[in-house]
C-alpha cells in the first residue's frame, strides 16, 4: 500500500490562527499602553475639594480605617458584590470597620453585563442585608473588553435600568459609578435620574459641564493604614454642601 496522504489544513484554519494572534497582539498593546502609559491619577486642590474619599474591596487587604479616618479621609465606597452570585470576602469586615472608625459608608455592585438586573439587584441586597449606610447605593457600570462584550447596549441599558428599579423600590438612592465611555454610551440622557460617580484623570475643574457628584481622580492613591495603592476620589462640593448632601441620601425604614 501507497503512503497515506495527510490532508492539507484548510486555508480558513490558517487566516482564524492569524487573525487570533494578531488580536492577542492588538489586545497586549493596547494594555500595555494604559497600564504604562495613560495616566492614572491627577493632582486635586484639596482646599476647594475638602471632602475626599477611597474605594476598596478585598484587593486591597487588611485596612486600618482609623488611619485613613486620621488621614484626612472622610467617606468610603466598600465593594459588596458582583454580577449573579459574587460577594466580596471583605465586605463585612471592611464594612464594620470602616463604621466603627466614623467613615461615612456606601456600598458598591459590579455589574456584569450578560447578567439580568433583577439576579444582580437580588445578589447586590443579599450581600447589604441588615446595615446601614450613609450614601447611595453604587451600580459600577464599565464599558471595558472583558465585561458583557457580546451584550448588546440596548440590553445592557435594559438590565441596569431594571436594576436600578429594584433598589429604589426598596428605598435606596442610586449611584452610577463609570467613566467617560461609560459616560456617553449609558448615562448621558439615560440614567441622569442617578447621581453620577465619574472617573477621569482630569482635574474636576476641568469637568466643569458634567453633572457628577464624585470623581475618582487616582488609581495609585498612598493613604494611611492602606498597605499599596488605592483609589482616590472626592466629593465635588463644599463641607457644606456634603453635610446637605448626606441629609438628603434616601435610606430603606
């Protein structure tokens, strides 16, 4: 008998493989330039910005909330959970500890995209159940490669928006926490009955024209009592005008 010939591999096996790594290629480059070159934080005038604040979750290990109490740090946004079924290991011990130190407290949901409003509001009130905060109860919804990339944005919008239904029916005030992509694909002219948290590595002085109430300014934040980096933010108004701010946040009876 003759040798077996091997088939030969079709050509559109040949132009997937190079179109895989030409996105690979694409996709490195593209981290690559925002881990190292984009800027990730921006300077803010704490004297006409007096009312700072971080945001944490597990990630950023064992907190001494006291220290950034003393640190010139007056609120922080705590991680509680994501998606359908994810819930920050940390949430209860940073929540409690962050109270404990007189932090003026709110509590932050991940929202995944391919996951319908009503499991994520489900999952986000389980992980809160029984406490108590002083702010709004945050959506954080990021237009970015990894999350929902197959969701179209009508569905998207459609699932947040159902969310945001739930947790005001239960008598929650609602933050958006995005940044300006997220900005202009879901809160501009959609979701403005939400106060908006923005992040930009823009001077807020210079965002004279969007309607945020707080900004995320640093990814690369040094606080007290923080081992490593931390986000940074601030509230955009007066000591007066935060005191207001907090009288008015709606909280469940």
């Amino acid at each position: 008998m003759g040798k077996r010939r091997t088939a030969a591999k079709p050509d559109y096996i040949k132009w997937l493989l190079i179109a895989g790594a030409a996105a690979f290629v694409v996709l490195l480059g593209g981290y690559a330039v925002w881990h190292y070159i984009l800027p990730h934080s921006v300077a803010v005038d704490r004297f006409r910005y007096p009312v700072a604040g971080i945001d944490v979750s597990k990630h950023n290990g064992d907190i001494d909330f006291e220290k950034v109490l003393g640190d010139d740090y007056q609120f922080v946004f705590i991680k509680a959970s994501e998606g359908k079924t994810y819930r920050d290991e940390a949430f209860n011990s940073n929540y409690r500890k962050a109270r404990e130190a007189g932090l003026m407290v709110g509590a932050y949901h991940f929202f995944r995209k391919n996951r319908t409003g009503e499991e994520q509001a489900a999952n986000f009130l389980g992980a809160i159940k029984g406490k108590k905060f002083d702010l709004p109860l945050v959506i954080d919804l990021e237009d970015d490669w990894g999350n929902g990339a197959t969701t179209s944005r009508d569905t998207a919008l459609d699932r947040v928006m159902t969310m945001i239904t739930i947790l005001k029916e239960k008598g929650y005030d609602v933050i958006i926490y995005t940044n300006k992509n997220g900005y202009d694909k879901y809160y501009e002219g959609m979701l403005g009955d939400c106060d908006l948290w923005l992040c930009s590595f823009t001077s807020p002085d210079l965002l004279y024209d969007l309607p945020h109430r707080f900004q995320q300014f640093s990814h690369e934040g040094e606080v007290m009592g923080i081992d490593g980096d931390v986000d940074l933010n601030v509230f955009r108004g007066s000591r007066k005008e935060w005191s207001h701010y907090l009288d008015q946040v709606k909280q469940p009876e």
